[in-house]
C-alpha cells in the first residue's frame, strides 16, 4: 500500500516538473488555379489525382462529419 502511494506522488512530481507539455494543431490549406484550356497531360492528372486525395482528407476531417452529423441527426 505505501509502495503505491510512494509511487503515484514520484510520478506526479515528475509529469509536473520534469514532462513537457507538447501543444499540437494542424491545418489545411487548399490551392487551385482557374484553367482556360483543357490540357490532358501527366501533371494534370497526378495534380487532380492529389486532389482527388486531399478531398478525401477533408470530409473525413471531424469539422465536417459534426456538421454532416448534426444535420442528419
């Protein structure tokens, strides 16, 4: 019993004084130019694959499924 309790204030002293914090965000930044001509070449198809993907990334972002969420109920 007194080991645990020993233990549990080490640990606390040591994640308050020695551990610390680390602080993340991330954000999302889309880019996308307007096309005068359709030009079918392997850059336009890798960059609209890339985007294809980076859209896939953003409705699967908890931003939108709590909005998709609270509308559908």
């Amino acid at each position: 019993m007194t080991v645990t309790i020993v233990a549990m204030i080490i640990t606390a002293l040591v994640s308050y004084y020695l551990v610390t914090p680390i602080y993340q965000t991330s954000t999302q930044l889309l880019i996308s130019q307007q096309r005068g001509e359709v030009v079918v070449d392997s850059q336009s198809i890798e960059a609209d694959l890339q985007l294809v993907a980076t859209y896939s990334e953003i409705i699967k972002s908890p931003v939108i499924l709590e909005q998709v969420i609270s509308q559908l109920d």
